[in-house]
C-alpha cells in the first residue's frame, strides 16, 4: 500500500469513531470512503447495530460486501451522522466536491444528516476554493445550452467524459467540470448557477460541513466548526 492510500485508510478508519451504536448513517463516496466503509464493517461483525444510506452505486456495492446493513428515504428522513470525502476544503470549511461523480446524492445525503464529517488528507485543505474545477451536474437534455449559461459567469465548462463516452452519473445526468479558478464568493456562485435552467446541483457544499477529519503523515487531525 502506497502513502497516499495509507493516509485514507488512516483518516477513513478514524471517522468510524464518530458512529455511535443506533445511528442512520449517510455514507459518502470516493476512495478514502471506502476504507470508513471497510472499518464500519469491521465494526458490525463486532455488534455494533447501523444502518447506512449510500450516496452512490459504488458505495452500496461496498456496504453490501462489508455487511453494513442499508437503508433508504422511504424508511428513514433523517440521518444522525453523514461522513464523506471532498475534492477541496477551505478554511470556513466550505467544500468542492463532485470529483467522484456523485454530488446530487452526496449533498441530499448531507443536507439529511444532523450532522457531515468530512475526510481528507492535507492536500485538500486550501485557503480559497477553485484551483480544482467545479463540477456542476446538468440534465442531459440542452446541456449545451446550459454550458453557454454557465461559461457567461466566467469559465469553460468541459464535459465530463469516460473513456470515449459521456460520463453519467448514477441519476442519469450529465457533469460540466467548471475551472473558475478563485473562488472569491462560493455562496453567490453556487446561487448563481442553480438559477440557470437545466442546472440540478453544484458541488459547492456552503457551511454544510461540521467537522473535518485530516490526515497528516501519520497522524489524524480533526478541525470543527467555529
């Protein structure tokens, strides 16, 4: 195992620590999840009773071969706790997410919760949002159009791709990585782009992020909201 992978195995087992016996648990997306997956496992082969509500495909496909019990919407409306991953964290712990491909999801997921912890290693803490592009999920249909829309706010969207085809998520829909570089003003950005026809989610998370869970070397930093 590399260093890299090491520090998400390190930052994604710590974040189980947060899970309590009893608790609806919104699990997130993306590579360093998938170690908080594998503990949570671990942790329910021991006794501890959880239920879990994945953000994507790939998620539940993990929980299903760790044995994390799952659940939906239908079943339950509030979640205790939600921990994903992020693509960038700036210092009012605002995040950029999406890089995965599963920011709609992952935001209903997070806005169900009482409360997101976010895992990451050191690279993704930044002082300002936007040196990684912004994704932007958009339905198919017109998507062109929508692209015009959102380059007049100051960037080139790119088409998400996989391999040669168009990337789709898991909800059927496009994404447009958006390089805005800074961000001076998240909030207004992302206000900004929700108002234009055929937009459905940005991967700005706005003061969605209760605590954030860094791995450095090899130790665990844990930063919370002011």
């Amino acid at each position: 195992m590399n260093e890299a992978d090491q520090m998400k195995k390190l930052v994604g087992e710590a974040a189980v620590e947060n899970v309590e016996d009893g608790m609806k648990v919104g699990l997130g997306s993306g590579s360093t999840v998938y170690w908080m997956v594998k503990k949570l496992g671990e942790r329910v082969k021991e006794g501890l009773d959880v239920e879990g509500v994945p953000t994507s495909n790939t998620t539940a496909e993990w929980a299903r071969e760790f044995g994390v019990p799952l659940t939906d919407f239908s079943k339950v409306q509030e979640l205790d706790l939600t921990i994903d991953g992020a693509d960038e964290v700036d210092e009012q712990l605002h995040l950029i997410k999406g890089g995965g491909g599963a920011l709609f999801r992952e935001k209903v997921v997070a806005a169900a919760a009482k409360e997101l912890v976010i895992i990451v290693d050191g690279s993704k803490l930044v002082s300002q949002l936007g040196k990684f592009a912004l994704p932007v999920e958009v339905l198919p249909f017109g998507w062109e159009v929508t692209a015009k829309h959102i380059a007049a706010l100051g960037c080139s969207p790119q088409l998400r791709t996989a391999g040669e085809e168009t990337y789709v998520t898991d909800n059927g829909n496009y994404i447009l990585d958006c390089p805005f570089g800074q961000i001076k003003d998240p909030a207004t950005l992302h206000n900004d782009l929700k108002d234009i026809v055929g937009v459905i989610e940005t991967g700005l998370f706005i003061g969605m992020a209760d605590k954030i869970v860094v791995g450095k070397q090899d130790k665990v930093e844990v930063i919370s909201k002011a």
